[in-house]
C-alpha cells in the first residue's frame, strides 16, 4: 500500500507543514518505507489484548481547585514575535 | 591530579578532606570546556562565566559555614531540552534558537536547591529525535574517542561532554535510547529509569508516554546518587509516580551471587555487529564467574516493539509539537499572507526534516482510516510487550542485552537513511515501550578502539537490582582505568 | 410543496462555563474580564515542558450536571486531545474527551404547546475553553488573549429530538435552571458563559432518515438562535423546494441581517485525530462518589415547582415562570420570608418585573436590587404607606438606582397623604372647579364620582389615600 502525493500534501496540510516541490518525492519514498516496516504490528499476537495509553496504571489524580497567582505574566510574552496591548498579535482572522 | 578525570564522589571526597576547592573544580571544568568544545561541540550554550561567579559565591557560604549540602558546588551538564529560567532552552532547533523559558524544570529546581552549578546546556538532535546529534540544527558534535564518529543521540551532547571530561556528569532524557545509546557508544554510564520515576515537568515533550529524564555519568555510584537527586513525586506531572523515596547508593553491595540474568536471545541475532556479541559473551561470563545464575531465554518482540515505538512516539509528537506555532514564542517566518500562512512558514522554516518526517508519519498514522491499522494496533502491541516482560521477570531479576546493535558509525553515514537510523534503536525501545528501567555501562571496545555497551534491563521501580548488577560488573572489570577516549 | 410538508428537525450541543474557582488544568482563576493575559501562567499559555493538573471540582461539576439530567455516570473516563490550529488554542489541541465522556444517556423534560415532551441527552463531557480574538486598534491584525484559555466547560450534546424553535429554546432555558439550581454554571450568556451550537436540518415529514444537518455555532441569546433557526430551517427549505442540495457545514449567524453564511474553507478537509491524552491518567469513579454527589445534589425546578402549588398556593403558569430562573426563584421565597405576603411577592415578579426585564432583553440575574428590597417595597403599599401605583415607581427606581425604598419615597416625597384635613382641602377644592360633576351624579351617574377621585389624584400627584377619597367625597355628595 503506497502513500499517494494528494494523501501526503492532505497530511501536511493537517500539520500545517509546507512540502516543496522538490521535497515531496522524498518525503513520499521515507514515509513508505517506514510504513512498511511499521505494519508488522498488524502481524502481531494481540487478539483479546486490550490497549495501553501510558506506562503507568495510575489512576484520579486531581489537583485542589485552589487559585495560585503566575505572578511573573511578562515573562510570558517575552518570548513573542509580536505584541500589542499585552496580546500575541497575528494576521486578521475574520 | 587531573580534576576533569575525577568522578563526582571522588570529587566531593576530595571537597571534605579540603584537598579541593570549589572554585578549583568548577574552574578546572570551564577550562576543559574552553580547551575542548571547539573538537567535541557538546555544548549549544556554555555558562561557563556565571559558573565562575557562582563556584565563588558558594564557596564563601561553604566557608561560612551558611551552605552545607554535598552537593553544593558541584558543576553539572543539562541537555537543551530541560527549561532553566532565564537562559536558553533550545532543544538544538531553529523553532527555538532564542527561547528563554519562564520557568524552571522540576529538576532544574532540584538541582538549584542543592546549589549545583549549571556548566551549560548539551547539544541533542532536534527535539530528541534522532540517533547521532546530526540532527541538530547548530552543531553535529564528535565522539571524544574518535572525532569523525557519532556520539549517537539524542543525548550526544551529554554522553560526549561526560566522556570528555568537559561536566563531571550530565542530565540527559531518553524516549527509545536516547541515554543509553550515547552512554554506549561514548563509554559512560547512562541510566534510563521506569517511566514515572522523575518528573517530566519542563521537559519538552518528544512522546509524553515514553519520554524519562535519567543521568549520565562516569561510573554507576554517581548514578545512583544523581538519580537519588532528581528521582520524586512532582504534583505538577499527574504520571510521575508518588512511591517513597529510596537512597540508591545504598544498593551498590558489589555482590551478585544467586542474581538471576535472563539472555535475551533475541537481541544478538543477525543485525547484531560480531565484536558488540562476543564482548557481551565476555561479559555474560563475568557474571558467571560473579556468581550470577545466566540463562538464555527469548523475547521475540524487538521488531514489534520499534514498530509499536515509531508509531506511538510520532503520533504524540505529532500532537506535542503543535504549539510551535510561531505565535506565543519560537521562531516566526517574515514574510506570511494570511495566518494559515504564517502557521505554514513559520512552522516548515523552523523545524529540520527528521523533525518534519516524524509530524507526517505522526499526523498519518492518527489521520481517519488509518488510526485502527496503525495508532491502536501499537497500543495493544504495548499491551503485548508489557506482557512479555511480565512473564519474563517472573524468572529473573535482570535481562541482559546490547546496548546498540554496533559502535559509534561515522558521522554522514545514516543520516540520509532514516529506517536504518530508527533500526539502530532495537534493543532499547521496548523498555520506553514498557516503561521499564534500563542501564547502559560500558563492557568493552571493538578493535577500532570503539566502547561496546551492555543493557541491563529491570522490572518496574527495580532501579537498585540493576544498579548493584552494574556496579558489581564495573568494579570487577574497572573499564574507566583501562580504556580512555583518544581526546 | 409547501413549508407544512416539512419538519424541521433541531439539536444542540450547550458549552457551559463552570464556576469552578481556578481553571480545568492549572491554578490560574477562571473570573471573567481581567487585563489581557493577566490571567495565564506557562501552563494554560502553552509553554514547551508544561504539563496538565485535572482540576478536581470540574470532575465534581460534571457529574453533578449529569445526574441532575439523569445520565449514567461512566465509572471508566479519560481525556483525550482534538488537535486543530486556531490562535485561540495554544497548544494546538484541545483536550476534551472522545470515546468515554463522563456522563451519558440522559434526559430532560420541557413543555411544548401540545403538552410535555422528553429531549434525550447523548453525553456530557467535560474540556477546555478557548482563548479570545481581539481585533486591533490599526485593523491591521487580530490580537490573542488567553485569559479564557483553559476555562473548565462541560459539554451537553442532545440527540435531535427538537422539531422547533420553541422546543430549542425551553429545552436550553430547561438547561441553563438546571445548572444555575445545582450551582455548577452561572449561565451568564452575555458573558458567553453558557453558549449553544445549533444543528438544524428539515426532512419531509413522514421520512424516516435524518436529511443533511448545518451547525451554527457559539449562539449566545435565545433571541438568536430562535431567530437563526427559524431563517435556517426556512432556507434549508426553499432549497430544497428549488431543487437544490444541503451541504453539511458550519454556518455563521448574523444578528444583523438575520441571514446565515458559510464559512467553508476549502483548503481545511477536517480531521481532529482524537487520542487519548498521555499527559493524563484515567478517571476511575466509585459507586460511593458518585452516590456521595447524588445526595448532595440541591432541590431542582421541577420539586421547586410542586412546593410553590402546595405551600404558596401559586397557579401553574406563576409557579412555573418563577422556578424557571433560580434567581427568580430565590428571590421570591426569600422575599416571601421576609414580608409574608408570597400572593404580592408573586404578582411583582410575574407582572411588573417580567415585563421590565422583557423589555431590556434582560436575564433575571441581572435584576440591579435584592429581596429585602424588594420585601420593603411590598411592605410599604400593605402598611398604606404608599399607593400600589406609586409601588410601580419606586419599582422603577430600584432598576434605575436600587437602595432602601423608604428613602426613595421620602426623597421623591411620594408619602401617600391619609391626613383627613388635607384630604378634605383637595375634595373640596375639586368638587368647586367641577359643579357639572356633581350635578351628574345627583342625576345617577355613578361614574362621575370616578372621574371627581381620578381629579383629586391628579391634584395629590397620586399621592392621596383611595380609600379616604372615595369616602370624603360620598359624605360631601350626600349633603
């Protein structure tokens, strides 16, 4: 089952990735083979097994609904491109 | 003496009977770094002034008498992707070349309260994802035993920094071997512990579910005690595990008679370099001659497990580096038409290809139609391997392999074939998988002079079995006094 | 055909704010406005290496919504991520819950014109709200504010089981008394604290199978969305009618124009890729938490109702207005409490408060005075002290500038005047100026003994005793 060039510019658009021209091929041949190999879970002996999200069996940990103050908000946005009015500013969005 | 080549309990013997000064080691420390980055490029940021200030500082307090802990002023390494306040944390991208993070990693804070000193923070491949350092966007760096080779990844900045003598030990983090692959290849001591045993806090998430920060270091003593540093419940990260705490140097009991070791036979079959297999037959014998009960056995799920791991780990970065959106901070392309634009740009410009690859294989494998075939089957695959373990443990205390299928490969060599790259994590991926602890030590070199790493593998929060099991190995083969890396 | 040969077809899915004190997955306060981003810290702002806490109340909250809507309570829950690019999203995914919400399969009755009538409720789960858009000063961006970022909202998705406006508005107003009696909401929607996400879709009636539905999203008014359904529905129709297709999409409301617009992007082909959240670990509720919350639960409308009929002898449609809003409803039995008068209590809310309240397009919350004044009021018109018309007014002042209606009668010297002498003055002065008047009623014509007090009113500015009035005149009309 190869990967077509529309699915993988679909999936790029998911992850809002640009692909180039020029990359696309390479892209395709590397998802492929890793695909190919990744399909050997379907030969697996899992029938019955139920599935594993994490690799702890924690369970209900809650935190108190008590307000704790970040008192340092600057340091928030120090990091931004661009800002105005203590906001994150980006391209219009209707 | 030649400080840089002290471990760190020697240093702080040293520190007790006054034969030493902190400022004398932190100093000796910044001069290796000032001798040595320009051949290893360990580091992507070196602190090595504020060090200085600092070892002074602390050492007045010491002499004070208003610091007294034993760890107070001894200099540490911290891969790039541990957030430390104030000074750049850039997990070797683009994305994040000048990310200064607000707030501090539980284990920074951890180390802060004792008054270690941050040396600098360690070169990585971009977001942990990779097997060499050649992925970082700044520097590939070298093996300190041969300088055209990898230190493999993506803890090559710890692992070589450690080797080189430039951090008397080092924090690193390993989703599918990114401690004990470099620790292997650059002939330290790399600890991986059971997922939950050290907060995740400020650790920027490769793979939530697989991702554990562990140390590196030069020998298994200061293993124990650096993970006695930073191992704890944390309220802030809901997986970390909320067990009392154990002092893991009180383990070492340099015995292992009646330990039983499962072989797994799996894990030297072909793929396998002869020289990694016979050095580990060697060490097999060692511990017979210990008076460890050996026994070969098979775990046939190598192959399931890096299947399962690629698909996992790239499903959750997938998701985890959404954020790098080039709005609230990382890096933002100039030029951009509309926001679907700026999010397009920003986002291809600041990540490299590995990086790129992994989001596509990630954003698939979860994509509708796909997710049954691929995202679920690994999380019952897990299921599988978690099992497997299981049974096998039921028999032994420790399970033995490879740390890495070969030595250190030349740089350039891989990095343009990502399938045989990711094929050079199979033997330690299933633990990630498992959440199982895991220690590499150094076992022996190839006859291009090149160390070979042995894995012992443990049952979940049995970091002291396979601590006493690898300090026992060490102290009866004392690696460190015969082999040194060529720099 | 004509739009009889249709049935339209509504369902809802209700983004309830809940008024938990810090927000669902980190320590910040949820309180509504704040300057912007003041309300953040490196979690709900997204930092690389942060981590969610589930906040234990939102846990709580929800399955106290689900029990008061009668779900079944999932003793095995999680969350999972919804992974889309918004700017209001930092992480660039929202973490909700997918596959095994906390509540599920319940049901609430309303009241249509043809009797009551059961709306199913598929599921309840709880997630996290959005980050608002600013637009800029310059017109030249949009502007990011986090402060909501992270706020706990629970989610109430119906089957389709409305088959009109109406039916959509009592079931959302049913909703919006449920959560503001169990206190997990204050459903303040000018704040956007409760918000609805309308699916319409209309069939021919008599077909079995659903036809194509359209969403219009983050309504806020009962107004709009009874207003939006009806053009939708309407719409939906007359292309069909034309023989034209229904395309499943996400439909923008406009108040103004009272027209809805697509907003499809072509390039974005959706797809969420929900998985489960590896940051959290699983929610395992207990029979006995969950029966502990069952036992805590407050008294709901419909028993609210009931007692109003008994203990208050309320009719019906009284007792029902009242216990729609529990404002309302805490208002009237406190006020009750306190001027033991529940029939004028009752006639207040239901006539001249409902009315301003309707005509400002205001919610009952919003109500500016309390029940102690309201109790003043009614206390002053039974002591005599004031005329109910003269009621009427301080009510309005107390909309306009509430406080001690004592003080707004002597301030506005609305003191009704019952001082016989006084009174006498203003008959007489009245009886001079309208000689016609007597003679009419001398001739029998009752009436004009009305028209002589509705004078005498007018002289006193409304001010004079009826009571005294009506009787002075009687004796000076006798002689």
């Amino acid at each position: 089952m190869k990967v077509t060039r529309e699915e993988i510019l679909h999936i790029a658009n998911l992850a809002r990735l640009n692909l180039e021209e020029n990359e696309i091929d390479k892209y395709l041949e590397n998802l492929d083979d890793i695909l190919n190999f990744a399909k050997i879970v379907n030969n697996a002996p899992v029938d019955g097994l139920g599935i594993t999200i994490g690799a702890n069996e924690a369970k209900n940990v809650f935190r108190k609904d008590e307000i704790k103050v970040f008192e340092d908000t600057e340091s928030l946005l120090q990091n931004a491109e661009s800002t105005e009015q203590n906001m994150f500013k980006i391209p219009k969005v209707i | 003496m030649n400080i840089t080549e002290l471990t760190v309990h020697e240093l702080q013997e040293k520190l007790k009977n006054k034969e030493l000064t902190i400022t004398e080691i932190t100093k000796a420390y910044t001069d290796r770094i000032n001798e040595k980055e320009k051949d290893v490029q360990a580091f992507v940021t070196t602190l090595t002034d504020t060090a200085l200030r600092e070892s002074e500082e602390i050492q007045t307090k010491v002499e004070k008498g208003e610091l007294t802990g034993e760890f107070a002023g001894i200099p540490i390494g911290i891969k790039d992707n541990m957030c430390t306040k104030g000074i750049k944390t850039t997990c070797s991208s683009r994305m994040l070349e000048n990310f200064i993070a607000p707030y501090d990693a539980t284990v920074v804070e951890k180390l802060n309260k004792e008054n270690m000193i941050n040396l600098g923070k360690l070169n990585m491949d971009e977001f942990a994802m990779g097997a060499s350092t050649e992925y970082s966007y700044f520097k590939k760096t070298r093996n300190p035993w041969n300088l055209n080779k990898v230190p493999g990844g993506s803890s090559g900045g710890s692992a070589a920094a450690v080797a080189a003598n430039m951090v008397p030990w080092a924090l690193g983090s390993d989703t599918g071997g990114s401690i004990r692959q470099p620790s292997s290849f650059c002939g330290v001591v790399g600890l991986k512990p059971t997922y939950g045993l050290v907060s995740r806090y400020g650790l920027v998430a490769f793979a939530s579910s697989l991702d554990q920060i562990g140390p590196i270091t030069k020998d298994v003593y200061d293993s124990a005690m650096l993970l006695n540093l930073i191992s704890g419940y944390d309220e802030k990260d809901t997986t970390s595990s909320d067990r009392k705490k154990v002092d893991y140097t009180k383990c070492l009991k340099n015995n292992v008679k009646g330990l039983k070791i499962g072989v797994a036979k799996e894990f030297f079959g072909e793929g396998i370099n002869k020289e990694v297999k016979s050095s580990l037959q060697r060490a097999i014998e060692t511990y017979k001659n210990l008076g460890a009960e050996i026994e070969e056995f098979s775990l046939d799920i190598a192959q399931y497990a890096l299947a399962t791991y690629y698909i996992v780990a790239c499903a959750e970065a997938s998701s985890n580096l959404g954020r790098f959106d080039g709005i609230r901070y990382g890096y933002r392309t100039k030029e951009f038409k509309n926001l679907r634009d700026l999010y397009k740009k920003s986002r291809s410009e600041g990540f490299g290809p590995e990086v790129k690859r992994r989001i596509i294989l990630g954003t698939y494998v979860l994509s509708s139609g796909y997710y049954d075939a691929y995202y679920k089957k690994a999380q019952q695959v897990r299921t599988l391997v978690m099992n497997e373990f299981d049974k096998a443990f039921e028999k032994y205390d420790v399970i033995l392999t490879p740390t890495s299928p070969t030595v250190a490969f030349d740089i350039g060599s891989k990095s343009n074939n990502p399938l045989e790259m990711y094929l050079s994590d199979i033997c330690t991926v299933s633990l990630n998988i498992a959440g199982l602890p895991g220690i590499s030590i150094p076992c022996g070199i190839d006859k291009t002079g090149m160390p070979i790493g042995m894995q012992l593998i443990g049952n979940k929060f049995e970091e002291e079995t396979i601590l006493n099991a690898a300090y026992t190995f060490e102290q009866a083969t004392k690696f460190r006094e015969k082999y040194k890396p060529g720099i | 055909m004509s739009r009889e040969d249709y049935e339209v077809i509504i369902g809802l899915e209700v983004h309830a704010e809940l008024s938990t004190k810090t927000k669902i997955f980190c320590s910040c306060p949820t309180e509504f406005g704040g300057a912007p981003n003041t309300h953040t810290c490196p979690i709900c702002m997204a930092m690389p290496g942060t981590l969610p806490v589930l906040n234990e109340k939102v846990v709580e909250y929800a399955v106290k919504a689900g029990l008061a809507t009668n779900c079944e309570i999932s003793k095995n829950s999680k969350n999972d991520r919804k992974n889309y690019y918004y700017p209001d999203l930092p992480k660039s995914y929202q973490i909700s819950q997918y596959d095994k919400p906390l509540c599920e399969n319940g049901e609430v009755e309303i009241e249509t014109k043809d009797g009551k009538k059961t709306i199913r409720i598929e599921r309840i789960h709880i997630e996290e709200d959005a980050g608002k858009l600013n637009h800029d000063d310059f017109g030249g961006g949009s502007l990011v504010d986090l402060n909501r970022a992270g706020v706990p909202l629970i989610e109430t998705v119906s089957r389709p089981d409305m088959r009109s406006a109406e039916e959509a508005e009592n079931y959302l107003r049913k909703l919006k008394s449920i959560f503001e009696y169990i206190e997990v909401s204050d459903c303040k929607m000018q704040e956007g604290s409760l918000r609805a996400d309308v699916n319409v879709s209309v069939r021919k009636k008599g077909d079995t199978k659903l036809g194509t539905r359209t969403e219009m999203k983050n309504m806020n008014s009962f107004k709009s969305i009874v207003r939006a359904i009806d053009y939708e529905a309407e719409r939906q129709i007359d292309v069909i009618e034309n023989g034209g297709k229904i395309y499943q999409e996400t439909l923008r409301w406009d108040d103004v124009s009272g027209k809805t617009f697509s907003m499809r992007d072509k390039e974005d082909a959706q797809d969420y890729r929900y998985f489960p959240d590896p940051d959290l670990v699983a929610i395992k509720l207990s029979e006995e938490y969950i029966q502990n919350i069952k036992n805590s639960l407050p008294e709901l409308p419909e028993s609210r109702k009931q007692r109003y009929l008994e203990e208050y002898k309320l009719s019906e449609k009284d007792a029902k207005l009242i216990t729609s809003s529990k404002y309302l409803s805490d208002l009237f039995e406190e006020a009750t409490a306190i001027c033991n008068n529940a029939k004028a209590v009752n006639n207040w809310i239901i006539s001249d408060i409902s009315k301003i309240l309707n005509e400002n397009e205001m919610e009952p919350v919003q109500i500016p005075f309390n029940s102690k004044q309201l109790a003043k009021l009614i206390i002053l018109i039974d002591k005599g002290t004031i005329s109910s018309s003269i009621g009427k007014k301080v009510l309005a002042e107390l909309f306009n500038n509430p406080r001690d209606p004592e003080e707004i009668i002597k301030e506005k010297g609305w003191i009704q005047i019952s001082d016989e002498g006084a009174i006498k003055d203003v008959v007489l002065k009245v009886l001079k100026a309208n000689p016609q008047s007597i003679e009419d009623y001398k001739g029998g014509k009752d009436k004009a003994l009305g028209f002589l007090i509705g004078q005498a009113m007018k002289e006193t500015k409304g001010k004079a005793n009826p009571q005294m009035l009506n009787k002075m005149f009687l004796e000076e009309l006798k002689k």
